[in-house]
C-alpha cells in the first residue's frame, strides 16, 4: 500500500509530480477530470496549429479563428495563398515590365511559331497513328471537349479568362487557339489507345448529361405540381427562373 501511495505521475499541464490518487494538481491547481483533460488537449492543438496572419503577419492565429484581431483579415485558405504568392507574382509582373518591347515582340512570334509547328507535327502523328480512321475518335472526343470545357470554365478563375480575352495581343491569342488545336489532337490519339477506357469515360460523361436534364425538366416539375397538388400551391413551375440561384454560382 506504501508503494502504491509514493507512485507519482506527471501533471499534464506543468509537468511537475504530483501524487497518484491525488484530485488535483498541488503546484498548478489543475483537476485531474475528463473535461479538463479534454479541454488542456484541445487547447494544446490549437497552439500547435496556430499559424501567422498571412496579410499582416502579426501574432499567430489559432485553429478556428474567425478573423485576426490586428488586421481584420479572415484567415481564410484563399487568402493565405494569395499573401504567399503575392511577392512572387510582383515580381514576376515587374520583370515583365522591365523586357523591352522588342523582346516581347520577338517571343510572341517565337510562341506562335511554335504553336504552328507543333500543330502541323500533331496533325502528322495523328495520321500516321489512325491510319486514315480519325473519323470516330474525331466524334468521340467531341464528348470529351465538351466535359473538359465545362471543367475549365468552372475551374479556372474568371479574372484570368477575362485577362487573356482582353489584354492579351493577337500572336498570343493565335498562338493559344493553336494550341488547343494540338489538345484536340493529342486527345484523338488517347481515344485512339484507350479505345475502351476513353469510351467508357464518354459514355459517363453522357449518361450524367442526360440525368441533369431529366431531372431539370421532367423530375422537378412533376414534384412541383405534386406539391401544389398536396399543399395548394399552384403557381406553374419555370426551369428558367431563379428559385434562389445566383448567377455567381450556378
């Protein structure tokens, strides 16, 4: 019984001995409960997981913060990533700034040029590779366009669209359809070697289609007037109205 009476422990707030049987901490006044353990643990991986304010770099914010108390910034993923790239993207607008405008002439020409090359190279390989039947991955990968253009429209940030559409010179703009020209290829040539796997992908591409519009103009207003039905609400139902959508979503 001695023996068990002298058996210490540490306390896991200041890491001092304390008794075995002992209620609480005698140096730091800690309860040695389920809920003080749980709320020290918590605690301790907030501190741990504290990072630094990405705008003002001021302190260290918390896990769960909802703003910065110096700055008022929302400690956000997005707007970490934007205070890190930041300085990189400053300096890389300024070197551009500082090229001369020969030397921009000079890579846009090279750009296009290169694109040009690379297209007729694709439209070789793509013969070469077909055999002369280009025709039906030509149509399968229309599936596919489609898919990877709704991708890149909901992906890609609006700002960079506009920037390029607006700022960016003709060669450039030129130079970017002829590569996307050689992206239409290089994907007939996946069509080609993935015959089965390219299909399958198409078909799914194909069969979500269809589930969307089956449920945007037969599912939903059959439950719409269900509903009227039901609960008298009988104003007709409009595919094309808003019904709480934003345009900035959807």
């Amino acid at each position: 019984m001695n023996e068990r009476l002298r058996l210490k422990f540490r306390c896991p707030k200041c890491q001092q001995l304390c008794g075995l049987f002992q209620r609480a901490c005698p140096h730091c006044d800690f309860v040695f409960s389920v809920r003080a353990l749980w709320r020290l643990a918590v605690g301790r991986l907030r501190a741990a997981t504290a990072l630094q304010c990405p705008s003002c770099r001021q302190g260290a914010l918390p896990f769960g913060t909802q703003a910065c108390p110096t700055c008022g910034v929302i400690p956000t993923f997005q707007n970490a990533v934007r205070a890190a790239c930041a300085p990189y993207c400053l300096r890389v607008e300024n070197y551009f700034k500082a090229v001369p405008a020969r030397t921009k002439w000079l890579a846009q020409w090279c750009c296009l040029v290169f694109s040009a090359a690379l297209l007729w190279w694709m439209l070789g390989k793509v013969e070469r590779d077909t055999g002369g039947h280009w025709f039906g991955p030509a149509l399968l990968s229309v599936i596919h366009m489609a898919a990877i253009g709704f991708l890149t429209v909901w992906l890609m940030p609006r700002r960079l669209l506009f920037a390029i559409s607006r700022r960016a010179p003709g060669k450039v703009k030129l130079a970017l359809t002829l590569n996307v020209f050689s992206g239409m290829l290089l994907l007939q040539l996946i069509i080609t070697a993935w015959w089965e796997r390219t299909s399958i992908l198409a078909t799914i591409f194909v069969v979500l289609w269809l589930a969307a519009w089956l449920l945007n103009h037969l599912v939903l207003p059959e439950a719409w007037l269900t509903y009227g039905a039901l609960f008298g609400f009988s104003e007709p139902y409009d595919a094309a109205s808003p019904q709480g959508r934003s345009a900035r979503f959807d």
